[in-house]
C-alpha cells in the first residue's frame, strides 16, 4: 500500500494478490475411509483424496489494484471514492471417464473393427481470462446541527470474462480432429449499477429514524459463442427500501423495530450453463426476494446487559434445487419455493468484576417451507 495525506485529503493505493496452485479436493469418501477400514491407519485413510489423477489442478492469478480517496470537503460534507481493477487468469484441470463423445463435441468414428466409438476417458481443461473493474462513491453529509448524516452513492461494476474448454487429451481421439478440440468458447460481460440513499435523523434524545433506498440493476449479456453459437442478454432490476425507528425511554432502556427488502439476481449458471452439454435452453428466472420484519428491545445495567430480537422474514422465489446434476456434479436450479421463517434471540453480557465477563447467547428458529414447485425432468413441474 502506499498512502499519501493531504491537509483534507487522503489517497490510499492498494496493490495485493498471486499467484495459486493447489491439487483438487472436493468429492467425499466412504465411512470405510473415515474408520480407517483400508489401511488400518484412520488418520491416513481420513485423507484419502479420491481423485488421484495428477494434473487435476487448478491454477489461478488474480492482482488487485484499489484506489481510495477520501476528500473532507468542509466540516459537514465528506466524499469518499473508490476505483478498483482485478484481472483472473487460469485454469483448473479434470480427467473423466467413460464420457459420451457428443458432451465434448467429439464425433463418433469407427474403430478397427468397424464398431463405432463414441465414448473415451479423456481430460478436459476449463479456462477463463476476465476482468472486473468499478467505482463506488459516497457523499456524507452532516446537516441539521449534528441531528441528522444522509448519504448518498452507487456501485458501478463491470465484468467481462472469456471462457473456454478443451479436451487436452483423449484415450480414443478422432483421428482428422486437430488437438487441444474447444467444446465451449464464449464471451460473458456483467453490468452491475447500484445507487442508494439513506438517512438517519435524531428527533430528540429518545427518537431516532433510519430510512434508505437502494435500486439495483444487473445485465448479464452472453456473446460470441464460437462453439454453440447462443447469444442472449438479461436483465432484473429491483428496488430495496428499509425504515426503522429506535426509541430510548431512558438511559438504561432502548426499543427497535425495522423492515427490510432484500432481493438477489439468479447466478448466470442459474439461467444457463454452457459448459454443460446437457443444459437446457436459456430460462427466465425472477431475481430472489425478501421481506424482513425486526421488533426488539435493549436493556443495560451497571454490570451488564441484555437484548432480545423478534423476527419474521418471508422469502418468495427462492432458487432451489430443480432435480438433476450438471456435468459438474452442481444441482440444476429453478425458482420453486415460498418459505416462512421467524424465531427469537437473546443475548445477555455480563461483567461481575475487572477482567471477568461473560456472555450467553440463545435462540429459537421456526422454518417453514410455504410452497414448493418440483420441476421434472423432461419438463414440467409438480
């Protein structure tokens, strides 16, 4: 980092990131291996690695670059401003076995004997070369004699990626096909644009309100498909408002309540994954939404003190699992579910005596899944 302080400025330049290579380690082992049934060594059979082929690596480089200034405008009034840039670049490598020629663009050929060979043992290679650049800035401002901050700002975020998959080799190869064959080749760019207001406004000693609103936009755009030849662009946009009120009777007490809406965007592998020779077509998907509601109190004394939270948070469009893995092994989502959670927490801090304290903490949850949609393979839902 290098920083440099100006007599009402700051600017901070953050430099970070490298290079990572690591053996891939993700799929599960019997209870066989976890009781040290194989070798009689627990400890060595607990880490038994099912994917011993060697050059199943993932090798990745991604340098940050952040700048990040801070301007006291005057005694009320402070912009903040932040630029970021990141590249990735890498791969990660996998053998599989017994695939079906047509998943990997492959074309069968007959074999010696005249059979047809249309499945091999092979090990594909997933790349991607992207970007992602930004700015957020933020403007505080201190009005009404320190009775109220309003702030106001955005996220600006774009991201653009090349993927690409290769087959580097093959048990059974077609013999006019030149090496290194990509089976996906695409462009995906992402327009994030976010900006927000919000305001916190002291009333009185025992009155306060904090009122926000946040719009939010994504665009995914998929292009130059070299391979499958798909093109196709979404958006969701969505607006996000919260207001809460606190109220302090007295020194020793302090009353909340708030309600929030939260929203998420599918994943792009949401609505479509060209990776995957078996992904259907492009789908429309409704962004995530939530509604949450909060009533709780504060109580302090001299030693310690105790806070307890209701809360209620109803979820519609949640991207569940729709049936089915991709060739990842990765569930096939949809939106499919309406479900309802509320519950209690408590917590309580004490602090007898100097250098003892003491904490507990409980809570109570009740979740339940309103409605649900079953998509069937094929088609169709239940």
């Amino acid at each position: 980092s290098i920083i440099h302080y100006g007599s009402k400025t700051t600017t901070r330049l953050n430099l970070f990131g490298g290079p990572e290579k690591t053996h891939l380690a993700f799929e599960g082992v019997s209870k066989a291996y976890l009781d040290g049934d194989i070798t009689g060594d627990r400890r060595k059979d607990r880490r038994y690695n099912p994917l011993e082929y060697p050059g199943e690596i993932d090798e990745f480089f991604q340098p940050h670059f952040q700048l990040v200034h801070s301007w006291q405008m005057n005694e009320d009034l402070v912009f903040q401003n932040t630029f970021f840039y990141f590249m990735g670049d890498g791969y990660f490598q996998q053998f599989k076995d017994d695939r079906w020629f047509p998943e990997y663009g492959l074309e069968p050929f007959p074999g010696p004997d005249g059979e047809i060979i249309d499945t091999t043992d092979l090990v594909r290679r997933r790349e991607v070369d992207e970007w992602d650049g930004g700015w957020i800035p933020n403007l505080q401002w201190t009005h009404g004699g320190g009775r109220g901050s309003l702030q106001a700002g955005a996220a600006i975020r774009l991201h653009s990626g090349r993927h690409f998959g290769t087959v580097r080799w093959a048990q059974r190869y077609p013999p006019d096909l030149p090496p290194d064959h990509r089976y996906y080749d695409y462009m995906l760019d992402k327009t994030t644009i976010q900006p927000f207001i919000q305001e916190n406004w002291r009333f009185n000693e025992r009155w306060n309100l904090l009122a926000g609103l946040t719009w939010t936009s994504h665009r995914y755009d998929m292009h130059d498909d070299k391979v499958k030849d798909v093109a196709f662009d979404t958006s969701f946009s969505y607006l996000l408002p919260r207001l809460g009120v606190a109220f302090h009777p007295s020194e020793r007490w302090s009353i909340y309540g708030n309600v929030s809406r939260g929203g998420r965007e599918p994943a792009f592998r949401d609505l479509y994954d060209p990776q995957d020779y078996w992904s259907p077509p492009p789908q429309n998907l409704d962004p995530e939404e939530l509604t949450g509601f909060e009533l709780g109190a504060r109580y302090t004394w001299p030693t310690g003190g105790a806070t307890l939270n209701l809360y209620y948070l109803d979820f519609d469009n949640a991207i569940v699992w729709a049936g089915g893995l991709d060739n990842n092994g990765d569930p096939v989502t949809a939106n499919g579910a309406v479900t309802e959670h509320k519950g209690v927490e408590l917590d309580l801090e004490w602090a007898p005596r100097p250098r003892w304290s003491g904490r507990l903490s409980l809570a109570w949850s009740d979740n339940t899944i309103v409605e649900v949609v079953e998509n069937i393979w094929g088609g169709g839902s239940m």
